[in-house]
C-alpha cells in the first residue's frame, strides 16, 4: 500500500458563500465541523483562512475557526477575490491542494496560475451559484448542500440575520485658546 501525505489549505470567500447559502436556504452559516472533514478527507491541514468584506465579522467565528482548526478570519477592504487570490499565491509553494470556497468566476484566472504552478485546485460551493467555467478549471468540485448549513439558534424561519452598527457617542469639542509663542 503506497501512503500519500498531502497538505491542503482551505480559502474562504465568506461574503460568497453566505450569499450563496442565502439564495438556496434559509440557514445562515456553514457548518465548520461537517464541511472540513469532507474536504480534508486523509489529508493534512495546512492553512485555514476565512475571508470576509467589512469589519464586523463575528467574535465567535473567529474562535471557532482557531481553536478547531488553527484558523484565521481576514477582514477585507472590498471583496475577497484579490486578498484570497494573494494568500492563495503566496500559499502555492507550501501545499499539495487548494480548496477555493466560492462559484465566484473571478477565480478562474487563479485556478488557472495555481494549476500550472502544479498545484491541485479544488472548488467547494452551492453548484446553483457557481460558475460553469470555473468548475471546468477546477480539479475536483465539492458541492456543498444544505447538510453544511445551519440555523442560528433563535432564528425563525425565513429570518435573515443582520448585523447593527452601534453608533459612536459624539463628544462635543470645546475651544480652548492656546497661547501663542513667539
């Protein structure tokens, strides 16, 4: 029996796969401990790295993803696709596979430069949302379906989660006159 040791690292563009889930469900996140192992399989973990626009990202998922799997929650200035495309380059080098967790088609030109780098490149997204061109580039396609969601606990059915902004409190500014030196 030959024993194949590979690393993969698993690339999150969290902004599309809520989206996508959203479009095909009414559960609200993905389901890290179902989800990983089927992407892992026999294989190693090398890098887990969640990308998401904005700069309210949960607390929660954040620990989750360190303590489960040494992961990490990037915040990202607009899209994912230019941080993720970064990490994924710089990622190439040290890993065996890829997973790039989106259908987003602005990803087929990476799968492209991954791929002939030599690297495996696996897509894991809800196939209704997902790019039939990046799926052709891809070495292997995971669909994920509605057993790698779920619920929020006290979310009622059809109810989207959303997110408020506490507003700063405003502090008046008071004139103080300042001696000048001469």
């Amino acid at each position: 029996m030959i024993d194949i040791s590979q690393s993969v690292a698993i690339l999150i563009d969290g902004n599309n796969i809520e989206r996508s889930i959203h479009e095909v469900s009414d559960a609200t996140m993905l389901n890290f401990e179902v989800i990983i192992p089927k992407l892992v399989v026999d294989r190693q973990l090398n890098r887990l790295v969640y990308f998401r626009e904005g700069k309210q990202i949960s607390d929660k998922l954040t620990e989750r993803l360190q303590q489960h799997y040494h992961g990490s929650v990037r915040p990202c200035h607009k899209s994912a696709d230019i941080p993720l495309s970064i990490k994924a380059t710089q990622l190439a080098s040290k890993v065996d596979t890829i997973v790039i967790m989106s259908g987003d088609s602005d990803y087929i030109e990476l799968v492209r430069h991954l791929k002939a780098m030599g690297v495996r490149v696996e897509i894991a997204s809800v196939k209704q949302t997902t790019s039939a061109m990046l799926l052709e580039e891809a070495d292997h396609f995971y669909a994920l379906t509605k057993d790698d969601f779920f619920k929020l606990p006290g979310q009622k059915q059809g109810q989207r989660r959303t997110t408020t902004t506490r507003k700063k409190p405003t502090t008046k500014k008071t004139n103080t006159s300042r001696s000048k030196k001469k």
